[in-house]
C-alpha cells in the first residue's frame, strides 16, 4: 500500500485509520502510522508513515516521518524524510522533505524545498 525505500506499510501495521466515510475536525497528533481515506480539517503530526488515499480531501497542514499523497491537500506538508506525492494527488500548499517524487498526473500550486531547510534570502 506504501513504498518507501523497501518499506511497506499495510492496514496491520496502521495505528489509525479514517476510512471514507469519517470526517474528522480539529488537530490530530498520532505516533504510528496512519491511513487517511476520508475528510480531515485541522492539523495533522505523527511521528510514523502518513497515506493519503485517492479520495481524501485534507484542510490541514502536515508534518510527518514519511508520506505518499494521491488526494487533495489543501495546507503546508512538512516532511522529515520521504515524501512520494502519487498521480492522483492535488497539492495546494507548500512542501518540505529529504527528498520527494513526484508522478505525472500529480498537481501542485505551492513551492517545494527538498534536502533541508530552505534558507530565506533577503532582498535588497
């Protein structure tokens, strides 16, 4: 269900999941792994993998370990190590990992900062 760098994550090894009928308002903070398949308004912080299915709809900002999006996320992603944005995603905010891929299709209208943080230029 969830790649990244030879790791898989799988509805067992979720601690939550929203399925698609649940609509969740206010800010979540988990340590496991989640699955998100329904509504999500607020914040969303695990310390563990994030998935974001196909019909999700995300007002929130995200920080997580690792993620793969493919639904729409309106709200700032910040990403400590893999961030996979799959082709059916739609990304409205800004996003930050190590590192990120992108599959065509996907959709994003936000800047994107891979590899650290990105240093803020002044303008003179």
């Amino acid at each position: 269900m969830f790649n990244k760098e030879n790791e898989n994550i799988n509805i067992k090894e979720a601690e939550t999941i929203i399925g698609p009928s649940i609509k969740v308002k206010g800010n979540f903070h988990g340590q496991g792994n989640i699955i998100i398949e329904g509504q999500v308004e607020g914040n969303i912080k695990t310390n563990g993998f994030l998935l974001i299915g196909n019909k999700s709809v995300i007002s929130a900002n995200i920080e997580a370990k690792n993620a793969k999006v493919n639904g729409l996320v309106s709200g700032n992603l910040k990403i400590d190590g893999y961030l996979e944005i799959g082709n059916s995603a739609n990304i409205k905010g800004d996003m930050e990992a190590k590192s990120i891929s992108i599959s065509k299709g996907a959709q994003i209208n936000g800047r994107v900062c891979m590899g650290g943080v990105a240093e803020k230029t002044e303008l003179k």
